[in-house]
C-alpha cells in the first residue's frame, strides 16, 4: 500500500504542476503588450508631426509634408480618444453591475 501511496502523491504533484496557471502566458500579457506597442506608435506619430511642422514653420519642410503630419496626428488623437471612450463606457458599465 506505501507504493500506491507514493505513487498517488507523485501524480498528484504533476498534476499541480500543469495546471498551475502560468502568468506569462496569458492573455493580459498579450493585452498589455499591445497597449504598449500602440501606445508608443501613438507618441511616435506625435513626436515626428511636431518634428516635421517645427521644419515647415522654419521652411526646412514643404507644406505638403506638414499637412500630412497634420492629418496623421489628427488620426492618431481621433483613435486615441475613441479607445479612452470605450475604455470609460467599460468601466462604467463594470460599475453598473450588480454584486
């Protein structure tokens, strides 16, 4: 009876170790690396807009290169509030549910 014993516990050990959630793997991971990304494509559309309107107001950039930064920032800003919105209605919804 000590073998089945051993044995059991054995297993059951290996079976701990599998279904241990593993924190690396999840999609939160995945999720916020993804904010991460578009967060920094988002500063990044900011900074070379403000770059290349900086070089048309000093006449180094031609107004159709300004007028394109304008209009990818504008897009950029536009997507960046509609996410905030949705992840506000989230939210508020989470707070409507009841408990």
């Amino acid at each position: 009876m000590d073998v089945k014993a051993t044995l059991a516990s054995q297993l059951y050990s290996q079976a701990q170790a599998v279904a241990r959630p593993d924190p690396d793997a999840g999609k939160s991971a995945k999720a916020s690396e993804a904010f991460r990304a578009a967060s920094e494509d988002f500063m990044e559309t900011l900074r070379a807009g403000e770059a290349t309107v900086t070089a048309g107001l000093a006449g180094r950039a031609d107004p159709q290169a300004v007028v394109e930064a304008l209009a990818a920032t504008e897009l950029a800003v536009q997507t960046a509030v509609a996410v905030r919105d949705k992840v506000v209605e989230a939210y508020q919804e989470i707070l409507r549910m009841p408990v």
